[in-house]
C-alpha cells in the first residue's frame, strides 16, 4: 500500500521545483513554451524570478493533490 501523504509531498516537491526551475530558465528562451503554455493554468506564472516563485506554489499544490489521489486511488483498486 501506498501512503497517499508521503506520495502527495514527494510529488509536490518534485513538481514545483521543476515547474521553478522551468520559470527561470525560461528567461533565455529555453522551455519558453512550457511555461506559457502552463501560464494558461498557474494564472501570473511567467518567465522570470517572481512568475518562478508563483509557479513553485501552484506546482506544490497541484503536485500534492495529484500525487495524493493517485495514491489513494491506487490503494482502492488495489484492495479488490
């Protein structure tokens, strides 16, 4: 069985830092397409430092709910 906590935090660490790591690398053009296109979801998530920081939040968020219904589900189906 999964621990539906610990799948949460490890995927919100996971994610935001990529998704932070993408806004300030977007600065020099590279990944300038990811970005935007996420910026259509994280609303203020842009290229540059403070658009990093935004993005580093919404992806925690995101990442932790994500992983915890994946693993919740998982132990579901898993039961039967």
């Amino acid at each position: 069985m999964l621990n539906p906590k610990a799948v949460g935090i490890s995927l919100a660490i996971v994610w935001g830092v990529s998704v932070f790591l993408m806004g300030l690398i977007s600065g020099t053009g590279y990944g300038l397409g990811f970005v935007n296109a996420l910026g259509t979801m994280y609303i203020y998530y842009q290229p540059g430092i403070i658009g990093a920081i935004i993005g580093l939040i919404y992806g925690l968020i995101d990442g932790f709910i994500g992983g915890f219904v994946f693993a919740y589900l998982y132990n579901m189906f898993e039961k039967k």
